[in-house]
C-alpha cells in the first residue's frame, strides 16, 4: 500500500514538475521576462488548484496524494503554505499562521541569503 502511494506520489511529482517547467518557459513569452511571472502564476495557480482539490473530498487517500502532494508539490510547495496558512486563519489559530508566514517569508529569506554567502566562500 505505501510503495503503491509512493509510486503515485512520484508519477504526480513528474507531472507537475513538467507543468512547472513548461509554465517557466511559456509565460515569459507571453508577459515579458523583467518581472516573474511565471512564478506568480504557478503559486497562484497551485493555491487555486491545492485548495480545490482539498474541497472536492477526494475520498481514497492514493489519489488525493497523488494530486497534492504528488502533481501540486511538483508544481509548487507554494500551494502547501497558502492552504496550511489559510487553514490556520480559517481555524482563528491567528499565532499559528503569523508563526507559518513569519517562518516562510523571513526566516527562508535569511535561509537563502546564508545559502548563497557560503556559496560565494567555495
């Protein structure tokens, strides 16, 4: 049961990593390269898509993790922080999404600037 999830998991994972890449190549053509947009539509894309799919109530667990955390993961992990976060906030656990925003925004931010100092070191 878990190596068939798995496998389903990865079949997703392919799919929306592919969509991901052909949306990074098409809608620059489309709107231009001086700003990301190709990156905005995918994370906005993938909070539609992720949210959908949580409401649709997908009953058999292989399937909804095929799509989510298989195809949306694939296509953005920016669609997992905007539902976990609007879940906190639909919740009312106010400290839980501040907490969630916080962490992904600043502390990922520094976490990329530390990244890239110590790449420069090599």
């Amino acid at each position: 049961m878990i190596a068939g999830r798995f496998l389903l998991v990865c079949i997703g994972g392919a799919i929306g990593t592919a969509a991901r890449y052909l949306t990074a190549l098409w809608i620059p053509t489309l709107l231009g390269a001086s700003f990301p947009f190709a990156t905005l539509m995918v994370n906005c894309l993938g909070s539609f898509l992720i949210a959908f799919i949580m409401q649709m109530g997908i009953t058999s667990p292989d399937l909804r993790a095929m799509l989510t955390t298989g195809v949306m993961g694939g296509f953005t992990t920016y669609s997992t922080f905007n539902y976990e976060t609007t879940e906190f906030l639909r919740e009312g656990a106010w400290t839980l999404a501040a907490a969630n925003i916080i962490g992904t925004v600043l502390v990922c931010l520094i976490a990329g600037f530390a990244g890239a100092a110590l790449a420069r070191r090599f």
